[in-house]
C-alpha cells in the first residue's frame, strides 16, 4: 500500500490496539500493530500509538477506554474477532458503542472473504464511541494477522477521513 492509493487522512489521534495474549506476554512478535502504524502513516497520518493487550473482554474494553480519553478519534483493533474462547472483541467494542455502523464491518468482511473463506468467521464490529465526551472516534475491530489488516485499509481507508469530518459536523 501506498501513500497515494488513499485519500490523505486527516490530522487526527490513532490508536491501534493489538489484541493477542502471545503478544501481550512477550510470547510472539506484535507484526501487525507495526503494520497498521506503518500504513496509517502512510495515508498522513503522524499521532499514531501501537498497544498491546490481552485477549479478553476487560481488557479490550479497558484499552478502548483510554484510548478516547486520550483523545483518539480513528481507534483500530486488531485480533480477537474469531470464535476462539477468549475472543472477546466485538462484545468489549460493542458495549461502548454509541453507533453501530455495520456497513463498515461488512466491508471489511467482504475484503477478506475475496482473500480467504475463513474470514467469514470475523465477528469484528465497527462504530462510534465516545460521543458523550467530545467529537467521538471511530472503531474498527479489524482481523489480526498482517495481511489481513493490509486488506481492510484497502476498504476501511477510503471512508476514514468522511466519518471524521461528519464527526466534526462536516455536510455530508
């Protein structure tokens, strides 16, 4: 992926937060927290912030926590979107949901699914969070490996920068 494939994002905070409890404990390599950096500032942005937590509902949730009140307003997960026991993305982003935007979500399946049949099994959730205190930010719980978070941007990156600007009170 290229700086010029996509629309220049606008100068906001991103976070991405891997989600994987090999990463976590040191166990195995974070590659794709470094990934999704790498093409996030490859699209413009600059404020970009990697984190590493473990699989699981609190945890995730926590993440996403301080994440919005650290003022990010693009926040992409990565990992813990499959059917595994500890697989509790969507449930941790879905609680604090303060808009569903299932389209996005659906997007980013259908990209995958070009790719590999077993991406029908992402569970992953796109929305708004954080209206309560601010602008709000979009979520995204995109799938964990390299490749697969290389393929959502395909799809995800083109809309980033709109739904920013809509949350910022742009005209449609």
């Amino acid at each position: 992926m290229t700086a010029h494939t996509h629309p220049r994002l606008p100068q906001v905070r991103a976070v991405v937060v891997t989600v994987s409890d090999r990463s976590a404990a040191g166990e195995r390599a974070d590659l794709s927290g470094p990934a999704a950096r790498d093409g996030l500032v490859a699209a413009g942005l600059t404020d970009v912030d990697v984190r590493i937590v473990p699989d699981g509902e609190a945890s995730v949730r926590d993440a996403l926590t301080a994440a919005i009140a650290d003022g990010a307003r693009l926040i992409l997960t990565l990992g813990g979107t499959g059917v595994g026991p500890r697989d509790r993305t969507p449930e941790a982003t879905t609680a604090l949901l303060d808009l569903d935007l299932p389209g996005v979500a659906d997007v980013v399946r259908a990209r995958g699914l070009a790719a590999t049949p077993t991406a029908a099994l992402s569970r992953g959730v796109a929305g708004i969070v954080g209206l309560d205190a601010g602008p709000g930010a979009l979520v995204v719980n995109l799938p964990g490996s390299p490749k697969a978070v290389a393929e959502s941007f395909e799809v995800l990156l083109p809309l980033v920068g709109h739904v920013i600007d809509q949350l910022g009170g742009g005209d449609h």
